[in-house]
C-alpha cells in the first residue's frame, strides 16, 4: 500500500469516526478519465465498490456530484423515485443514510466524499457541520491523480 493510499485511507477513517458512521468512501476524477470512480473505502463489506463509477444525479453522492451542495439523506428523507436503488454502492453496501461532500479545486468537483450507515439514524445537522469544518482544514492537491 503506497504512502498516499494509507494517508488517504486514514483520513477517511477519522470521517467515518467522527460521523459515527460504518462507511466513508472518496470518488475521484482523473484527467485521463471523464468520470468519477470510487477509489477508496473504509468499512466497506467488499472489494465491490473498485468497480463502481459515480453517476451524476445518482444516489446522494451523484446528487452532490450534480449540484455541487452538501446532501444529506436518508430513508426517511421525502421520497425520491428508487433513489436508493439507483446507487449501486448504496446497495451493495446496504447503506440507509448518507451525507456526500463535493470536494473542490477551484470551480471544479475534484472527488466526493461520502460518509454512510447501515443503520436508520439519520444525521444531524451537527455531524454534517463537524465532517464540513474538518474538510475545510483539509486541502486537495494533485496527489489525488
């Protein structure tokens, strides 16, 4: 495991801890790439979510990836016509709730982060507000290509 992916995968450990949740992951564009593919994973139950690209408008993170905003979901949130289903990391992970993050350089969406549970509790505003105050002190750079 290179120095960057345990860096990385540590960083998603301390969200995933300080969210409380089972599940954070970080979908990330390449340049010789036109879409977003999650990359990294902590708590995750396979391997499944290596071969998965992000779809924008997909799920809670394909969502972010579309509008650019913080969304904040579970399945108790207003119904969105197979929301849950059409994000196939959300399925495989058996996901019930999540909260993804546009991270940006500049104007561009660089990555989402997404942190998750299995479990119906829903968070809070303050959990998405300690996850945000934590990436804003986090800087993306080209190390993530």
């Amino acid at each position: 495991m290179s120095l960057i992916h345990r860096n990385i995968t540590q960083v998603l450990e301390n969200f995933r801890l300080l969210s409380c949740s089972d599940f954070s992951a970080l979908a990330i564009t390449r340049s010789t790439e036109h879409c977003y593919r999650w990359t990294y994973a902590v708590g995750c139950r396979s391997e499944k979510y290596r071969q998965m690209t992000l779809k924008p408008g997909s799920g809670p993170a394909g969502l972010a990836l579309r509008i650019g905003k913080v969304i904040n979901w579970d399945d108790r949130s207003p119904p969105i016509t197979g929301f849950r289903k059409e994000c196939p990391l959300m399925m495989a992970e058996q996901l019930r709730c999540a909260a993804a993050f546009p991270l940006t350089m500049g104007e561009q969406i660089q990555a989402i982060l997404l942190v998750a549970r299995r479990s119906p509790l829903p968070y809070e505003s303050s959990d998405i507000h300690a996850i945000q105050d934590e990436l804003d002190s986090i800087s993306l750079t080209n190390e993530f290509e």
